[in-house]
C-alpha cells in the first residue's frame, strides 16, 4: 500500500512524493521510510496526522538507531491514501538517553516576519511543540511500538 504526501516547507521544498506504507496503524497514524538524501541515514517517519507531528525513528545506514528527529506539522487528509501536510518549522531532536533539543526555532521566526505563517499555523505549531515537549518530560512522547520499531531492510537499486 503506498500513500501519497504532498509536503510543503516554506523554505526549501513543495513537492509531492508517494512512499511505501511500512506500518499503518490507521490513516490517522501510518509510516514511511526513506533515505536522507545524504545518504547516511534512514528515516522511519511516523505521521501522526491528528496530533500536528511526526516522529522520525533516525537510523544509520546499517541499521543502528540514532535518535528521534520530530516535526511540527500541519497536516490534513485530502483523498484515499492522499494528504497535504505543511512544515510549521519548529523541530524537536530526542536522544536515546531522553535529553530533547529544539531547533529550527529561528527559521520559524523568520517565517513570522515574513508573513509565511498564519496566526492560526503560529499558535498551531507554538501549542502543539509545548504539548511535544510536555509529554517528552513524562517520557510519555515516543509511543512503546515506534521506540521498538527496526529500520526496514533497505532496497537494493
């Protein structure tokens, strides 16, 4: 089964990509794997579309887990097996050990100065990374399936 995602970041990229559906816990929470493109890491991304994120299970190329990189999006379902989702910017790095780090915090503000964001997207993403960081606090962020999911063999080709 292959979902199709169109991805819009307001500073780099809009296009969109159809990708192998590789867990489907409904089509509220469903994931893909890809390659980084530079080629050194695998990226096992969770779409949690109701909740405004994503949790990408980072691996190196052999397999060993690195850490979890989450986004904060704006994502909606807009077909069978179709969905939209808007980089809101702000991203949240979690180590294996627990320790979080949230970056991109500039890029969002400089996205607000110019006027690439709605308020709506502004309050959307300020909430929901409160919320993130909230629950990565309780160790209650990376639900137990997504912390023990493997990296995919990876296709030859």
């Amino acid at each position: 089964m292959n979902v199709s995602i169109k991805k819009i970041k307001f500073t780099t990229i809009n296009k969109t990509y159809t990708e192998k559906v590789r867990d489907w816990r409904g089509r509220h929470c469903f994931a893909t794997q890809y390659p980084n493109p530079d080629g050194k890491r695998i990226f096992l991304t969770y779409y949690f579309v109701r909740k405004g994120y994503t949790i990408s299970k980072v691996f190196h190329r052999n397999g060993e887990f690195m850490y979890y990189y989450c986004d904060v999006m704006d994502m909606r379902q807009v077909g069978r097996m179709r969905y939209v989702m808007v980089d809101l910017l702000l991203d949240m790095i979690v180590y294996p050990d627990g320790r979080y780090h949230v970056i991109d915090i500039d890029e969002f503000a400089t996205a607000i100065e110019k006027g690439q964001l709605k308020r709506r997207q502004q309050v959307h993403a300020l909430r929901t990374l409160d919320k993130m960081i909230r629950l990565q606090t309780q160790r209650k962020f990376i639900p137990p399936y997504l912390a023990e999911a493997q990296m995919f063999p990876l296709e030859e080709g």
